[in-house]
C-alpha cells in the first residue's frame, strides 16, 4: 500500500488554526499547512518525505538535525516551520550537485568518518554552515565548533580529519 504523506488527512493537521507556511527545500519551492506546534524536522521529514535529515533527541541536544537555512546552520528539532516562513532550506538530499557529491561528503567516505550513519546527514550540513561561518582556524576550533554535534558511534576523529582536509583544501 502506498504511503500517505499527505497530513491534511490528518486530524491533527486539519484544524482550522492551521497556517500556510513557504518554504523552499533543496531549490523546489513548496506550500504545506501546518499547525504552529509543528517543527522544521518534522515538516522536513513527515510533509516533504526528506528523511535524510534526522531525529534524534528532538530537544536541540545531538545535532542530528542540523539543516542550512538561508545557508546559516540551524537546529530544526528546535525551529518551528511557521517561523521559517519564506525561508531556503537545504537538507543532506540537496548538497550534491548535478550528481557529485559534496567535498565534505566525498570527505566524510574517504576517512571512512561513520559508522552508523545516523548523525552524518546533521555532521555534514553543520560542517558545511561551520566552514561558511569561517570562525574556526584550528582543528581544535573546528573541534569546538562542531561540538553540538554528537556521535555515538565514536566516529569523531574521522569527522574532524574530514572536515579539516576539506578546510585545508578551500583556503
Ligand atoms: S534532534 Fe535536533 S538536536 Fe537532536
Ligand atoms: S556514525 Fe553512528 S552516530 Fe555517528
């Protein structure tokens, strides 16, 4: 049976206090009605069907669901989608372009910087917004820097090897 994505099916979304929000996620411009209790992650996840971004704690704490909007690294579990209303957002699906990937991603498989998998979505986008926001010059900044997101798979010297090579590489 085909999955339904669509929450106007929903009860809980069906209310009548439920707002039209505009986003634009990976360059598609997209309208989904919300309910105002509704998070970033779970529009991204539940009304787009982007499941690359992650839950983890859902309380701001692992950086599991670290997403660029307006290209600046935010914590979706902690952002309401009413609040980014008009705002572009890109997940893990929408770094790579015309097919090849990323730096960081082609990074992140060279150091072999995973093991599970689960926070690389998250580890990757805050790299990405961490290098844009150019505050880190050593690896022990980049370490501080990149300390909201967690791994616990103990991955965490590969992921700053990664993200240093790709540093390294864009000065
Ligand atoms: S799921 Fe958002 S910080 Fe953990
Ligand atoms: S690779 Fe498993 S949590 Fe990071």
């Amino acid at each position: 049976m085909e999955k339904d994505n669509n929450y106007n099916h929903n009860p809980l979304y069906n209310a009548t206090n439920a707002s039209l929000v505009n986003l634009t996620i990976n360059g598609k411009h997209t309208q989904i009605q919300v309910q105002p209790w509704v998070s970033l992650l779970d529009a991204i996840r539940d009304h787009h069907n982007l499941t690359g971004t992650k839950k983890g704690c859902d309380h701001g704490q692992c950086g599991a669901c670290t997403v660029l909007c307006d290209g600046k690294r935010i914590l979706s579990c902690l952002s309401l989608a009413v609040m980014k209303d008009g705002s572009e957002i890109t997940t893990i699906e929408g770094i790579a372009t015309d097919g090849e990937l990323h730096p960081l991603q082609a990074a992140f498989i060279e150091h072999d910087a995973f093991q599970c998998g689960y926070c690389t979505p998250g580890q990757i986008c805050s790299a990405i917004g961490m290098l844009q926001e150019g505050k880190a010059t050593t690896r022990e900044e980049v370490k501080e820097q990149m300390s909201g997101n967690l791994c616990r798979c103990g991955a965490n010297t590969n992921i700053i090897d990664a993200i240093m090579e790709v540093k390294e590489k864009s000065l």
